[in-house]
C-alpha cells in the first residue's frame, strides 16, 4: 500500500532546549491538544510519494552541515498564542536549497517565506495569550538555542509518527 500522510519536516533541538519548551507547551498548551513535543517546523505537508528523494536530501543536508548557530530572539505574539522567534540563517539556508529541489511540489504554505519558531501556546482565548506573552517577556533576553538536526514525519491528523531523523555532521 502507498503512503498517503503528509510528511512534515522539522529541525530538532538540543536535549536541554527540547525539555525546557516541552515544559512550557505542558504548562501552557491546552491538555486536550498537546500532543507534540516542541518543535521548528520547516515544511508542513510535503508530498508522501517523494520520500526517497526527501530522505535522500535531508541526509545529505545534515551531513553536508556542521551544527548550526541558532538563536531565540523574541517571544512572539500569534493572537491566540504565544511562541519563541529562532533565528538561523544556516536552517534557512537548508530550507531554501530543499525547497528549490521540491519546487512544483511545495503547498502554498510552505512556498511562502518561514518565520522559524517554537510555538508554546496555541488555540487559546487572546486574552490569555497576551498575559502569557506579558509574562514571557517580562524577563526575556536573547539567547542560544541547540539546533542538532533535522526530522521527517508523517502527518495522520492527531500525533506525528516519527520516520527519521539526522544529526547534523557537516563542515561546510
């Protein structure tokens, strides 16, 4: 039988940074739709039917690629939501030459520019959300963030069944 989920294609943090946003999607997502850990995603439904040359170019982005320098710089008010700005021109770069090889395959919403982010509140009142982005700001300050890799998974409507992942090896 053929694939037919969505695969998803994010970059994977740190163990550190993994554990301190999955604490905070925990203290502040909605429980009834928290069912994914904390992530960047950098393509939200590519075509399932492209696999092998997906996983052919992401192994080789992650191998071609040291691990990349990354930053949170804000915290980010989504309207019904709260989340961290990542900056990191080398993840863009990786998805700029992914998403040239993927071209006439790329939804609509991952043709448009990405805004990187670790999304740590959503789906809630706005009012909610500004006095967690109150809260979030208060005391925010730049600083790094753990990028280790990329991840491939498929979409099937609730939680995210994992394919496979790379840990950056490159030095380019």
């Amino acid at each position: 039988m053929q694939e037919t989920a969505p695969i998803i294609v994010t970059a994977t943090m740190g163990k550190a940074d993994q554990a301190w946003t999955n604490v905070l999607r925990t203290q502040h997502f909605p429980p009834e739709r928290n069912y994914l850990h904390a992530h960047i995603t950098l393509f939200h439904h590519l075509p399932p039917g492209h696999w092998p040359e997906i996983k052919a170019r992401l192994a080789g982005l992650a191998h071609e690629f040291p691990q990349p320098e990354a930053w949170l710089r804000d915290v980010m008010f989504l309207g019904r939501g709260v989340a961290y700005r990542v900056e990191c021109p080398d993840l863009l770069t990786m998805r700029e030459e992914l998403a040239a090889d993927l071209h006439g395959l790329l939804t609509p919403q991952d043709q448009a520019k990405p805004r990187l982010h670790i999304t740590v509140q959503n789906k809630v009142e706005p009012a909610v959300a500004k006095e967690l982005f109150a809260e979030l700001s208060t005391d925010f300050a730049p600083r790094p963030l753990e990028i280790s890799g990329l991840a491939a998974h498929f979409y099937r409507g609730g939680p995210w069944e994992p394919i496979q992942s790379w840990k950056f090896s490159g030095r380019r």
